[in-house]
C-alpha cells in the first residue's frame, strides 16, 4: 500500500504536479544529492573550509558575534547523535520543492499567501527529523491535526509554527514514508491530496511548456535549481521601495516576470540561463534599457579600476525617471513631475549609450557605494538645458534639496543633496565615528563633458572622474567587460569581480578590529588574520549578458555565487524579523508586560536602601577619556597609516570627518581636568598614554597613573 501511495504521490519525477496550478513561483532541486556532492567545489564553500576562513570565525567569535549559533538558531540540530552532521537531515535530501502563490496582491493580504514545500528523502528516518526539525524552526511542537486520504491511506497531518511567521503564521506538514510536505498560510492539506490523484494536474503542463531543453541548451553541469516564475506585477513590496526594488528586479528578475531559469554548478562556476517576459514593474524597469545591441562606445566609458560594470543602451526619453529612481535617497520621496510640452528635456541632448560602473570599495568610514553613470552626449547646450529644467521640478518636488554648480577643472559640475558634503554621511555630521555611518548616497555630482555625461555618487567621485579623463594621454579598455563572450546581438553586458571588491571591504575591517576589541585583555594580532587575497582565491570575477528574443530576454551569467549566497542573506533577514517580533525580556530573563511594574530580584536590596552618589568616579571619568583618545587614535591610523604626533592633531578636520576624529569635539581631560600624557615617536609606528592621576604626578606608568589594559 505505501508503495502504491509513492507511486500515486509522483516520488522520482518532477513535483511540478503537485504544486497549486497559478502558483507565482515555483523552485526544484531536481537531485539534491548531486548538488551537495558538487557544492564541495563551490567558491564559497572553498572559502568558509579554508584555514584562513577559520581562523577569521574564531576571531569573530571572540569578539562576541558568534555565527554558528545564528546558524544554529536556523537550522537546528534534528539528531544529538549526529550533531557532526550540520545539515542532517537536509543533507539526505534527494529532491526538493517549493512554490508560493498570493504575491501579486497589493498590499500584500497575509491571508492570500500560501507556500508549499515538498521533499523526498533517502528514508524514512530522515524525513521524519526534518519534520521534527521544521517545528523547530517554527518555535513550536508538532500537534496532530486531521489526516487526508492518498490512495486509500490515511495520511497524518500536524499543526506546526509556521518558520516564515513573518509573513504567515500556520503551518502543517504531512509525511508519507520518505516524503515530506509542508503548507505555511493559506495552503490546505486537502488540496495537496487532491493533487495526488493525477499526474499531470498543477503546474506539471505549465513546467511542462518551458522544458528548458526547448529554449536553451542542454545543461553541462550539475543542476541546483530550476525557477518557474508566473507573475504579471512585481511583489507590493518591492513596488513600493524605490530604487531598492528596482535593484531587486535586476538581481532577481523572476519576481516580476513569466520564465524559466536554470542554475547549474560547472566546476567551480555557477551558470545560470533563462528565458523570460518581463510584466508589470519588471516590464516597465526593463523597457527602459537594451532596446538595441550595445554600443561600442558604451565599453569607452568604464573606468578602468571600476570592479563592477554594466554596459547597455538606454531609451534616452526614460533616461530622467532612471536617473531619479537611482538617486532617490538623494531627491527624497516626493515624485517629480514629468516634462511639460515643449519644455527641455535633458533626452533632447543624449545618445544611446549607457555605462554603470562600480569603483573599489573606499573605507568603512566611507561605505557609500562610489558609483559613476555615465550616459552618451550628443549635444551638450540642449541637455544642459533639459537638465536645468529637471533641476527645477526636484526643487519643486523637495524645497530642502540643495543645488551647487562649481565647475571642476573647468568641467561644469552640479551638486545635488541636503547635506555640506559626503564625508558628513560617513560620520553622521559628527559625533562618534559609526554613529551615522550611511551606505546611501546623500549627494550627488553630475559633470558634463564633452562626449558623456557623469552622474556619481558623491562629488568626490565625479572630481576623480573628471581628472582621471584629463591626465590620460590614451583611452584604457576595461579588460574584464571586453574579455566577456557573448553574442553580437547582446544588449547588455555585465562584470563584477568580487573578489577585489571584498578584499577592500576586508581589508577596511582589519583596520577597523582594534577598535571592536577595546576592553579585551589581550590585543588582536592582525599578523594572525588571513590575507585577503588569500581568503579571497576561489572567487573569480562574474560575468552575464542578455539578448532580446521579441518580447523575452535570454540571459546567460557566470558566478562564484550560487542561489544559496541570497538565500542565506534572506534567512539571516527572516531571523532578524522573527527576533524583532519576539517579547522584550527584562533583567531577570522573564518576559516583559507593557504597562507592568519590573520584576523583583529575590536577593536585590530595595532602591530605598541604596546610599545615592551624584560624584563621578574620576577614575571611570579617566578611563573613558582615554578610550576615546585610542578610539580616535586607530581611526586616524587607518585614515594616514601612522598615529598623530599630538592628541591636538585628533581634532584635525578631514573629507572623511569633517569634525575631526574625536566624538567630544575636543580633546578630553582626566577625571581630575588634567591634560592627559600623551607621546609618540618621530616614526609614528606607536604611542604611549597615561593619566597622572590623583596626585597629578607623573611616575612615567607606575603608582597611581591610569592607563588603559
């Protein structure tokens, strides 16, 4: 009879049958177990197993973040007797599939969503400790529930938390031998049984449509998932984020498309086709690009340092909305209106091709992505003109944005923002140094030249932009967009090298560590930290290119990244939400009732009884003092690669911090207003700092001289 219920239930085949037909999205795992043989080759998976990496968590963990109980908390340990099986039981999964309806609503009706998850294990056992494990990460037990019927046997069904109760809070799973099925929201056991009476119902003829064999070319590699997406708008809420769903739609344009993808793992590359329609938000995003095959000039336009690139044409009448949602951190919220009838349109003065590039990272003191647009300029008074006129319906639209036009090695240049400067968004316009850290652009800087004209990211961005231009007796090709393969009809090329662009971010952290590990009793030796181009090797640069097939783009890309890199970063967002939603827990562990009175600590002495003390503890008051000063200090090492001859150099005014390194603003005194002994050597290599103390006599360290662990 279990047999027979198998059978009926479609184990070996594709699950497409028995998913709800009209489902938004569906994904497959067509062979779960090839794949995790073939991950063991992953880039990613290199990294994490290498010493380097290892010795990195072991650090991180020191200082309080530890990363494998996060991983912990979402996939919990389902068996104590295989608790050296991280993955256990998932790593005895032999195909796995997913689906969700009810996205397109607007706004998004919790009650409409529904998402189905069905897995075939290589047993019984596992699949019975991934039902446990599912629970788990629901927050709750397993409760039976009713049962459904498959084939004549009764199937049990229980009631579990659901693990997205973000977005919906139940959740069932039924298990049938080496079969698990889960429901979250509004998905319903009985229609899954209803499912397993035929072969060929749900989504079996819509998969069926798009067999990858008819559109793209038999896969080379081993596949790890397979994506059919049926969806005419995007979700509401990438519809309603700006320009962060609109980068959401280029990196996963299956969220508001109908198509198919498929991602195979070759070697150590992760290969991705598709071929897919773009509809609703995804339709009017992509219409405003690679309406032609890409220009050749485009490619000139590419800084040569740039680590990310993309290379297009662009529908010069849409090119004010592009440039608006790009910038939208900047413009602020209100929509700006569109071009009256014969007034200047900055299209009236630009060509087809179109250049994004991406320049190494800068710092962590100055996260904001450095990005330059550049866009092909066919007459330089008439853009100007429809530039001046945008200009002014952004004003209209945000009374606060400030304008200032200073030409820059006599190039015009226009500034746009609220702020005086960028640096005040690394530095929050003072204050301590990560206090108002932002990865946001808060200004930005247009320059017309010539031939292009640049939008960037910060004026910084531009000015180098614009020197680089000049001070270059010859044109340098960016080497990596011109060594991308790809048809002639492409019309848009893309590159990012990731792993020249994580060794700055990397690197930016080294010298950023001795600041986390203030207070530690021993100090952190970088010497120990790998490298990055040692942590970094397996990663080589991705690659994509797209062409038009009438009204469906087939896209091809090359990666270190597999689908597990998002998936992983969706997950850690999912357990933020899940942890926001959770109680506040007080002092004593129990959990907090609003407008109930704190919980009383059995051996704690009544607030009554406490002696009151308004005095600082000039000692406390000293030791703050001089964490500030060393906070300070290794910020400006990082900044100039010595430490400042003088505490009085601390207060120097830079683009980065315009209010000087210190939070206080000035350079503070002990707990008793003295001075504090601060001396480095000619070298700058090193420093030494103490307080006097009480008795303001200096014993060079020695009696009672403060000075930090």
């Amino acid at each position: 009879m279990i047999l027979g219920l198998i059978v009926v239930a479609g184990v070996g085949s594709s699950h497409a049958a028995l998913h709800p037909v009209g489902s938004d999205l569906y994904a497959e795992i067509p062979d779960a177990g090839a794949a995790i043989a073939a991950y063991s080759n992953a880039p990613l998976v290199r990294m994490v197993d290498s010493e380097g990496a290892r010795n990195l968590g072991s650090l991180i963990k020191d200082l309080g973040f530890d990363i494998e109980s996060v991983l912990g908390s979402l996939l919990p340990i389902a068996d104590p007797n295989r608790a050296d099986d991280r993955w256990w039981p998932w790593s005895a999964a032999q195909k796995i599939s997913f689906s969700a309806t009810g996205l397109e609503a607007s706004p998004m009706d919790e009650a409409a969503i529904s998402a189905w998850m069905i897995c075939d294990f290589k047993s019984a056992e596992a699949a019975g400790q991934a039902e446990v494990a599912l629970a788990a990460m629901g927050g709750t037990e397993a409760k039976p529930g009713i049962a459904i019927k498959i084939a004549g046997v009764e199937v049990p069904v229980n009631t579990i938390g659901s693990p997205l109760g973000v977005i919906a809070g139940t959740a069932w799973t039924a298990r049938m031998d080496t079969r698990l099925v889960a429901g979250i929201g509004a998905a319903k056991p009985e229609e899954f049984a209803a499912l397993c009476g035929a072969t060929d119902g749900g989504l079996h003829a819509a998969w069926s449509a798009t067999e990858t064999s008819k559109l793209l070319a038999a896969p080379s590699g081993v596949t790890v998932l397979e994506i059919l997406a049926n969806m005419d708008d995007a979700p509401s809420f990438l519809s309603d984020t700006g320009a962060l769903g609109s980068a959401a739609l280029f990196l996963a344009p299956f969220l508001s498309s109908r198509g198919r993808w498929r991602i195979e793992l070759q070697g150590d590359r992760f290969v991705t086709n598709a071929v897919h329609e773009p509809r609703g938000a995804g339709a009017q995003l992509f219409s405003t690009f690679g309406a032609v095959p890409v220009p050749t000039k485009a490619s000139g336009f590419l800084p040569p340092d740039a680590v990310g690139t993309w290379v297009t044409s662009v529908d010069a009448a849409r090119a004010e909305s592009a440039v608006g949602a790009l910038f939208a951190s900047v413009l602020g919220d209100a929509p700006i209106a569109e071009a009256g009838a014969g007034e200047p349109r900055m299209a009236d003065g630009l060509g087809v091709a179109m250049a994004t590039s991406l320049l190494p990272f800068q710092s962590l003191m100055q996260p904001t992505p450095r990005i330059v647009l550049a866009l092909e300029l066919t007459d330089a008074k008439k853009f100007e003109a429809g530039l001046d006129a945008w200009i002014a319906r952004a004003k209209a639209a945000n009374p606060m944005l400030a304008v200032e036009r200073k030409p820059y090695r006599k190039v015009p240049t226009i500034v746009i923002g609220a702020g005086k400067d960028e640096a005040e968004s690394a530095n929050g316009g003072g204050g301590s140094p990560f206090g108002g850290v932002s990865i946001v652009p808060t200004r930005v800087a247009i320059a017309v030249l010539t031939d292009r004209v640049l939008f960037t990211s910060a004026p910084s961005v531009v000015r180098n932009e614009i020197k680089r231009l000049q001070d270059a007796s010859t044109a340098t090709p960016h080497v990596a967009t011109q060594a991308v393969a790809r048809p002639a009809d492409a019309v848009e090329v893309s590159t990012m090298d990731w792993a020249a662009f994580l060794s700055k971010v990397y690197d930016g952290a080294r010298g950023v560590l001795p600041m986390l590990a203030q207070g530690r009793s021993e100090p952190i030796d970088l010497d120990k930290l790998p490298a990055a181009e040692q942590l970094f090797a397996p990663f080589r640069p991705s690659s994509s290119w797209a062409r038009r097939d009438g009204t469906r783009w087939v896209v091809h890309s090359e990666s270190s990244f597999g689908p597990e890199t998002p998936l992983a970063l969706a997950a850690l967002g999912f357990l933020g939400m899940r942890a926001s939603r959770q109680p506040p827990v007080n002092g004593t562990g129990v959990e907090s009732v609003p407008g109930a009175p704190p919980a009383a600590d059995a051996d704690s002495t009544p607030p009554s009884s406490v002696p009151a003390t308004d005095a600082p503890d000039p000692r406390a008051l000293t030791l703050g003092a001089l964490r500030e000063v060393r906070t300070a200090v290794a910020i400006y090492r990082s900044q100039f690669g010595r430490v400042p001859p003088t505490t009085a150099d601390l207060l120097q005014k830079t683009d980065a911090f315009p209010e000087g390194f210190l939070k206080s603003g000035q350079v503070p005194k002990d707990g008793w207003g003295r001075d504090l002994v601060y001396a480095a050597p000619a070298d700058g290599a090193s420093y030494a700092m103490r307080s006097l103390g009480a008795d303001g006599i200096d014993q060079d360290g020695a009696g009672d001289d403060v000075r930090l662990p």
